[in-house]
C-alpha cells in the first residue's frame, strides 16, 4: 500500500476535472492506496474556494476529504520543517513556507507527494516525489 500526498495543484486540477488526474485518484484508492489532503494543502484550496465563492467544488473537495483524510500540524511536523528551511537556506535554496510544510507532512508521515511542481520540491533530501500529470 502507497500513501499519496496530493500537492495544492494536484486537487486543483482534480477539482477542475482533469480527467487524468480523477482516474488516478479513483485507480490509487481502488488499489488500496491511500490519499491524504496535506492541513496546507487543505487550507490553500479551501480559502481558493470559499474567497471565490465556488460552491460546487467545495462540495466537491469535501467529499475528496472524506474518503482521503486531511493530516495533522504538530510539533514534530515544525521541526521536521524548520530544519528543511536551514538546510535549504545553507545550500542558497529558498522554496515557500507552505511547499516546506507540505514536503514536511510528507516526510514524517512517509507519503509519496503527487504535484505538478517537481522544481519547487525536487532539491529536498528524504522527500519521494511522483508527477501525475501526462
């Protein structure tokens, strides 16, 4: 069994029914995979979605939620993440706050992060990083 993190364009192109990406999904959870919504990812979507006022996908990204599970921000995940910050910083390597916290879940909860952005998380050591887009 694989544990998937799906990156914030990742559900984006989900809940803008990329047909590929819903095949993967329901092919992954099929398998007995698991689908994890990241507590960032959930947070960038779902202030997409309410800001924009897009009823129809939040229902949709709810119901994605409900048979994927969202993760947990706790104290291990901040040190997980502080250090990927220092380390990063040291080899002249910035990425944004939120793809360290992602990459962070990732790594402690040993999940596999599906997103269409290999640049912004390929540099990062213990991470495994698949791209589901065609």
């Amino acid at each position: 069994m694989t544990s998937y993190a799906l990156d914030t364009n990742i559900v984006s192109y989900y809940l803008k029914n990329n047909q590929d990406i819903i095949n993967k999904v329901d092919i992954a959870l099929a398998d007995n995979n698991r689908i994890i919504i990241s507590p960032i990812v959930y947070f960038e979507i779902k202030r997409w979605l309410l800001s924009n006022n897009a009823s129809i996908k939040l229902t949709a990204f709810e119901k994605l939620c409900s048979y994927s599970g969202v993760g947990i921000i706790d104290k291990d995940l901040l040190e997980i993440a502080t250090s990927l910050y220092v380390e990063l910083k040291k080899q002249g390597m910035t990425i944004e706050d939120a793809d360290i916290l992602i990459a962070s879940d990732c790594i402690k909860n040993n999940l596999v992060l599906v997103t269409n952005n290999m640049k912004h998380f390929k540099a990062i050591k213990g991470l495994q990083v698949i791209n589901w887009i065609s």
